[in-house]
C-alpha cells in the first residue's frame, strides 16, 4: 500500500492542520510548531494540545515535527538551542512520532569540521 503525506503549515490553529490533512486524504503529515515570521513556539493551552492529541490517535499513526529554520546545529555562533528544546518538549506533548530537522551551516568558523562536531554534540545532547 503506498502512503501520502504533506508538509502542512500552520495557518490558523494547529487542530485546523489535522483537519486540512483529513480533507486532503493523506496518510501522515509534518508541520512547524513555531510561527512562521517570529521565531517562537506556537501559544498552546491545555485544550488545544487535548484537542490535538485527541484527533491524532484517532485519525494518524505517524506525523512528523518540521524542527524550525530558526534552529542551526551546526552554528559556532548562535544557536538557538532553547528553542528547539521547546519544540521537541511540545513534540512530546502533542506525540508527534518523528522529527526533521536540517543541520544547518557552521556558521563562526570556516572549518566545516567544527561544524560537524557542533552538530554531533547537539544530537548527542538531545
């Protein structure tokens, strides 16, 4: 059996992804959790996360958090890494199954090897 998903992106509410994901038929979606334009996690309270996880046992097995472009593990000179340690702590709370996220670039060095042990550690650290 083949499967569909989409990267579905966060318009008005996140119950409203979930809605769009079932009148599109797809199996399995990714989205951010962190507004577009601003750089910081959705407003969440208790209802829209029981709302959330409600519909999502009922209608999908795996959804996948798109991890903010916000974030860059491999940057030596900024790096949000509060950020997406709320996104993965909302990510739990809402039980997405997977995770995306890019490695980003090293940014602060010009040695890429810097990078690439910047973003080890972090993955290593999550």
């Amino acid at each position: 059996m083949r499967k569909v998903g989409l990267h579905l992106r966060v318009e008005t509410t996140l119950v409203d992804v979930i809605e769009r994901a079932l009148r599109l038929h797809v199996d399995f979606f990714q989205c951010f959790l962190t507004l577009k334009t601003a750089g910081r996690v959705l407003p969440l309270n208790s209802s829209d996360i029981k709302e959330f996880v409600f519909l999502r046992r009922k209608y999908f097995k795996d959804i996948y958090l798109h991890v903010s472009y916000w974030v860059n593990l491999s940057s030596i000179e900024y790096n949000p890494h509060k950020l997406l340690k709320r996104e993965l702590a909302l990510a739990k709370k809402l039980e997405f199954t997977h995770v995306i996220f890019h490695p980003g670039s090293a940014k602060g060095t010009r040695d890429v090897n810097v990078g690439i042990d910047a973003l080890a550690k972090m993955i290593n650290d999550l």
